[in-house]
C-alpha cells in the first residue's frame, strides 16, 4: 500500500513537467505557433516610419528591386504622362528644357516645331516658382541632403542620405544654378503628374535617365509661372503628322 501511494505521487508531481515539455516539443516542430501568438496580439505593434509624402522625401519601397528585371515605370503612367514627341511652338532654342507647371510637363526642345515632353511632378501649394536657370551640375544615384529650410518643417529628417534606389532623388539629379532645385529622379511614379514637392522637378527614374542623356551642363532651364497658358501646339501642322514616333529614335 505504501508502495503504490508513492508511485501515485511521483506520477501525478511528473505530469506537468511532461506537460511542459510537450508544448516546448510542439512550439519547436510548428514554427507557426510563434507566429500564431504574435497574431494574437502579443507582438509589439509596428512603428511608423520616419519618412512620409511630403517635400521631397518618401518612403523607400518595402521590397527590393530586382535589378535583373527592368521595372517598367512609365507603363504607371496615365498615358497623358508617358514621354513621347509632340508638336511644340516655342521661340526656344534645340536643346532647352520647358517646365509647364500648370499642365506638369517638362519639355525638352529639339527645334523645328517639336519637343520631347515627359509628365513630371512639381512644387505644391506655396512651393511653385517661375524663372530661368541653367543646369550646373548632374549627378548619377546622388546622396541626398536636405536643405536647411526643409529641416525646420521636417525636424526628424535624415541630415544626409546616401545614394540608391531608396533615395528620394532617385536615380538622376540636374542642379539648377545655385538654388535648392533640382531636377531629378523619384521612388514613387504615382507622384508623377502632381503638385507634390518643395519645388523640385521629378520625373520617373526611366525619364530622368533619358533627360539626363541629353542635357548638358550649362543647359538653360525656363520655369513657366503656374498661371502660364499652356504653349503646346494643339494640332499637327502639314506635314507633321508622325508625331507619335519612337523617342528613343530622336537623336
């Protein structure tokens, strides 16, 4: 009788430690368990990032590109936005680049009635300026350093940031004299064909690429006042009727 009573207690001490370890053998064998207790509400809540939509920061894509596939960024564009060569009357010379800020194109001039217009994004309220500049320096994936002014409305802004695909300059720069504006590239196509920036020029990253091919350093840039009519010839003229030629084709 003894005997049997001490058996009994050993069993009954031993069960929750069998117990124990059946749900540390089970956690181990289903990874999802874990998983399953962060769903549960146990796992710390995601913090929001530093960066949002407004001046020229944005948020760096959630998931790395894979630079072995091509990313198609202008088949995101309205088809008002995507580059192509239109008629164009203008009194500016080949090789000057035009910025209707109302209609947010940018023109880049080839002569004889005609001009490459890409979709871009400009300055939003408040943030729109008008002028001529000319292009002093270009830049290939730049670093990236917010201007003073942008820093006191955004104080948790990066001091500096370093060139890539997360860069909100994207992956071409042209600086306008010695003003805080740039032409440049962008991480966001959405933001193409909007007043979005702290004035700052943006086009896609394939656009930027092509401009950036064509224009020089010493290129005269002239910036139409956001009230400006837009000056794009609304009708081919005689014998301009293959405007929708191939803008890789226009040297």
């Amino acid at each position: 009788m003894i005997t049997s009573e001490i058996v009994s207690r050993t069993n009954r001490a031993a069960r929750p430690v069998l117990a124990a370890a059946a749900a540390l053998l089970i956690t181990v064998a289903l990874p999802g368990a874990a998983s399953a207790q962060q769903m549960m509400g146990y796992a710390a809540a995601p913090q929001a990032g530093p960066f949002g939509s407004d001046d020229e920061v944005l948020a760096a894509p959630s998931v790395e590109p894979d630079a072995s596939v091509p990313a198609d960024e202008d088949a995101q564009l309205s088809d008002r936005l995507r580059r192509q060569v239109v008629a164009y009357d203008s009194n500016q010379p080949a090789g000057t680049i035009v910025i209707d800020t109302s209609n947010t194109y940018l023109y880049y001039v080839l002569g004889g009635g005609r001009a490459i217009r890409y979709g871009v994004g400009v300055g939003r309220e408040g943030f729109t300026w008008s002028g001529s500049e000319t292009i002093t320096r270009k830049a290939e994936w730049p670093d990236w350093h917010p201007p003073a002014r942008m820093i006191a409305r955004q104080p948790y802004l990066p001091r500096f940031m370093a060139g890539g695909p997360g860069n909100p300059l994207g992956a071409r720069a042209m600086y306008l004299g010695s003003t805080e504006y740039r032409i440049h590239g962008t991480n966001d196509p959405s933001t193409i064909g909007k007043f979005v920036s702290s004035g700052c020029i943006r086009l896609t990253n394939e656009d930027v690429e092509d401009l950036f091919s064509r224009a020089r350093v010493g290129t005269r840039v002239v910036v139409l006042p956001k009230s400006s009519p837009n000056l794009e010839a609304r009708k081919a003229r005689p014998g301009r009727q293959a405007m929708n030629i191939s803008v890789s084709s226009v040297n």
